[in-house]
C-alpha cells in the first residue's frame, strides 16, 4: 500500500486501484469558537485603541484622547457583538 498525499485527502492505491478516503473532520465545539472570536476581537479592538493613541501623538492632535472607562464601555458593547457573532457561526 502506498500513500500520497494531496489538498482535498489522502489517495490510497492498492494494487493499482485508486481509493480516496472520505474521513469528515468534527465541527469545533462552542468553546473553540468563542476562544478564537475573543481572542482575536481582543487583539483587534487593543491595537485599534493603541494605532488611535500613537497617530494622534504623531499628528499632534487631540481628538482622540479616551479615558479608561470609556475604552471599557465600548469594550463592553463589542464583548456583546463578539458573543452573537461567535455563537450564530456554531451551529
């Protein structure tokens, strides 16, 4: 028996014969889909703040210039989108 490898699975040949092997993958669970939405919300929405702070310090402006509790409502309201985003994907 030999197997190669190719990007839609693994080809089997026995004795000539061509056998494509159908495994399906399980669906990730809820807790992997929350895991990675939030992580990656998290770090979008903390460099989104940070690239904010260091152009206005470059452009020497003042428009944006959040405290924290600001930055944590609006966090909140985004851990809420994050949430309904990430639990409609699982199904």
């Amino acid at each position: 028996m030999i197997e190669r490898f190719r990007f839609f699975g693994t080809i089997k040949i026995y004795k000539g014969m061509l056998v494509r092997a159908r495994q399906s993958a399980a669906p990730p669970s809820v807790w992997t889909l929350l895991a990675i939405t939030f992580l990656w919300g998290t770090v979008f929405f903390g460099t989104s703040i940070v690239t904010l702070k260091v152009s206005v310090f470059w452009l020497e402006q003042v428009f944006f210039n959040p405290e924290w509790s600001e930055i944590y409502s609006v966090y909140a309201v985004y851990f809420f989108v994050l949430l309904c985003f990430a639990l409609g994907r699982w199904r």
